[in-house]
C-alpha cells in the first residue's frame, strides 16, 4: 500500500510560528515597496569567469538574463562564495545523439543510457551508435503543466539481477473538487522493473505518495534507502519549513516504501516521519560524495544565492529565513538575512544566479586533473560548472561549455570516465566530453 501522511491546518500554522519566530514575520519586502537595484561593480566577474570572458560569450550567445544582477551580500564563512577561476584538463566535445526535451542521463550495465523525458515516458540511447530508441511502454503519465515533475531513474543496488529501478513523478490532476477548486497535486515514487530487451517498463507500482510532493531527483544510498528531493517552487513562501508539507524537503524511505526506523524526525509526533532535512527551496542536483557516502545537492534560490550543500540527517537548511538570494521580483527574502542559529550554511553559493540542475562527483581516470572535482549543471547560467574540492570546500570554479550558448539539465560521469551532459533545449542533445592532445584541432 502507498505511504500516505495527513496533517492538521492547526499543526502546520504552529510548526511554521515556532520556525520562523521571532523577527521573521515579514518573509519578504513588502509589494508596496519597489525591489531595490543592485548593478555590477567594475570587479564584477559575470556568469562567464572574467570581464572579458563575458563580453566574449554575450557576443557568441547574446546577454545572459543574470549577467546584469550585481546582488552580494558576503558569507558567513570564507570561500563560500566567488572561488578562483581555474582551467585544467583539455577537452573536445561530442554530440552523442539528439532526442526529445530530457532530464537526466542513468547509465545501465548495458551500456545504455535511460533518459527520462520532460513530457513524460523515457527513451534508452546507445551511446556508441547514437541510436535512440523508441519510447519505453509502460511508463506512468505525468502532470503536464503547472508543478509538473519527473525525476531521475534510480537503479536498485541489484539491478543487474532483479532488473528494479525507482522514480518520481507528479501525476496527473484530477480535476477540479466542486466547490473546493483545484485539488493538490499528487507526488508519487513508482517502482518497476526493467524488461530485459530495454523496451518497456513491468511490474509498475506505487511505493510512496503524498500531495504536493515534487519529487526532483531520487538518490540510493549507500544503505539501501531513497534520498529524495521535493521541490518548492514558490519565490519566498513558507512550506519548506513545515513539518508536514514535502515542499522543500529531503524524504527518505526504504524501497518497499516503508518508513526507516532511524529517520530523524521520526520522534516528533508533529512531522512527517519520511522527512530527512528541510529548509530548501528547489534542488535539481543530488549526488553522493563516493569518497564519503554523503549526500550533496545543488539548489535553485529564486533570484541568485543558487547553493552547494552537504547534507546532515535532520539539518535545516534556512529556506526562506535565510537566503543569499532574493525573490524573483528583486525583493529582499526576510529583509536579506542570511544566517540564523540552528541553520545550516551551503557549502558554496553564487551570485548572480546559475540555476543548478543536475550534479556528480569525479572520480574517474580518463580526466586526472579532474579527480575528485564535482560537476554541475546549469540552466540560466548555460554552462556546466566544475569545482575543483580539497577538505569539502570549494577553492577553485571552472565554466565549461559556455560557447554551446545551452542550458544544462543533468550532467554524468559514464562507465569509460567521460562526461556526459544532456541539455535542456528543444530538442536536448547528448553531448560527451572527452579528453583532448595539445595542438590536436
């Protein structure tokens, strides 16, 4: 049976007074207000690296929308934001295949690619041949307008043997409750198995589901359970600090869709025992850190503060209390505070906006000066971003694939150690990094 979880109007107003209480009532300028100006300083560095980067790219892709935001505020610890432009490894691009507007890239033992569509249903792609196939049958129908999801594949920890994979989608409204309105949209994580010819989806079912889930991306743990990432999609409202409504959280549960027995707000009575950490607004990019087994993701702030987090089983993240963003009309989130007792700070942070998407830790061999570096990327920065890590901070920032003039939606490291990014563009491409000689055109 699908997990379900029920929550009292009075319970959630309670939980979000003690949240943001005190000095937190007002969580964004007032609309009377206008949204002050923030232009570039002459040391600004765009969303290209440099000045002259900038130019440079604005005259290949016209201006990029964030290019003009020079909001700042400094962090709260050294090196969270604006690392060292840094270049290393040579490269050269190769486009794989095209194929419908995608979302992410999972690599089966085959060698084939499973990518999900926007629209729904998914697609394998040889990534020796280029050869896409047709859809998969079987597929659930999602949402297809409004908060429409749909997340990652994620392949069971025997997926070579049992052939099960997991994933999250929005599913279809419906309809309209008379005299009530819309009814909430319903978030579901579906497990299946894969056909052994690749060609259709078995055996579909319904292990987890709650109203207003948004499910982004769906991590396996190195335990067995599943990480997922709910989205609030809202500029500044208050769910991502409720304890019963999944916008804006970290759920985990197991693969039959029962509640862990160690989650850390399985105590409260008054939370969602699926929660795992909350205070986030949108996360696109979640990845484990293979050195650690940590959990790391990548967030969408509204209007720039886009942030790299580490996650901590319980931790609050500060969404919308804490911010080194502003909402999508340029107000200030909770009058620009960025640091409360008890919330967590990102590890990384950019201003202006690069809206993350997909993320993966490097380690493999076909790029050296890339170990241990992580991946992003982005959609309004349309560029992949590589940070290059020591001791889990970030000291160095390297924009890649900015000539492309694409935004990015899901980015991989493949079984051979290359790269793989597909975009986010009509219709998206596959593209492939590989390594390149000096002098080599």
């Amino acid at each position: 049976m699908p997990q379900t979880f029920r929550a009292s109007r009075a319970v959630t107003a309670l939980a979000l007074v003690l949240t943001l209480a005190p000095g937190a009532a007002s969580q964004s300028q007032p609309a009377s207000q206008p949204a002050p100006s923030f232009p570039p300083g002459p040391d600004y560095a765009g969303v290209a690296g440099s000045p002259a980067e900038n130019a440079r790219i604005t005259g290949l892709c016209g201006p990029n929308r964030n290019a003009k935001d020079g909001y700042h505020v400094a962090p709260a610890v050294p090196g969270q934001t604006r690392a060292p432009i840094v270049s290393s490894a040579l490269f050269a691009v190769e486009t794989v295949a095209t194929l419908d507007r995608s979302m992410a890239i999972t690599f089966l033992p085959s060698g084939h690619m499973l990518i999900p569509q926007r629209a729904g249903g998914m697609r394998t792609v040889d990534p020796k041949t280029g050869a896409v196939s047709e859809p998969l049958k079987g597929t659930p129908a999602i949402q297809q307008s409004g908060l429409s999801a749909a997340s990652n594949v994620a392949l069971d920890k025997d997926f070579a043997r049992n052939r099960t994979l997991y994933y999250g989608y929005t599913a279809p409204s419906a309809g309209p409750i008379p005299g009530q309105g819309p009814q909430p949209l319903m978030g579901r994580i579906a497990k299946a198995k894969l056909s052994a010819d690749e060609k259709s989806l078995e055996a579909v079912t319904t292990i987890y589901e709650q109203k207003d889930l948004v499910p982004r991306r769906i991590v396996l743990a190195r335990d067995g359970t599943l990480l997922i990432a709910s989205a609030e999609v809202a500029s500044g409202g208050p769910n991502p600090q409720s304890l019963q409504n999944p916008r804006g959280k970290i759920l985990r549960i197991a693969t039959d869709g029962s509640i862990p027995k160690d989650n850390p707000f399985l105590g409260n009575k008054d939370a969602n025992p699926a929660f795992y950490a909350l205070g986030f607004r949108d996360i696109q990019g979640a990845a484990l850190n293979p050195a650690t087994g940590e959990l790391w993701v990548a967030e969408n702030e509204p209007q720039g503060g886009d942030e790299l987090n580490r996650i901590k089983p319980g931790g609050n993240y500060g969404f919308p209390v804490i911010s080194y963003g502003r909402e999508n009309g340029g107000g200030l989130i909770n009058g620009g505070k960025t640091v409360q007792a008890g919330m967590e700070q990102p590890v990384y942070y950019w201003n202006p906006s690069i809206a993350p998407s997909g993320m993966t830790f490097y380690d493999g061999k076909a790029f050296p000066a890339w170990k241990g570096s992580v991946f992003i990327g982005t959609m309004s920065g349309q560029q992949l971003v590589r940070l290059s890590m020591k001791d889990g901070k970030v000291v160095g920032e390297e924009k890649l694939l900015m000539d492309r003039c694409k935004r990015t939606k899901d980015v991989r490291q493949g079984p051979d150690g290359l790269i793989y990014v597909v975009t986010d563009e009509k219709p998206s491409e596959i593209l492939r990094l590989v390594p390149k000689k000096p002098g080599v055109l």
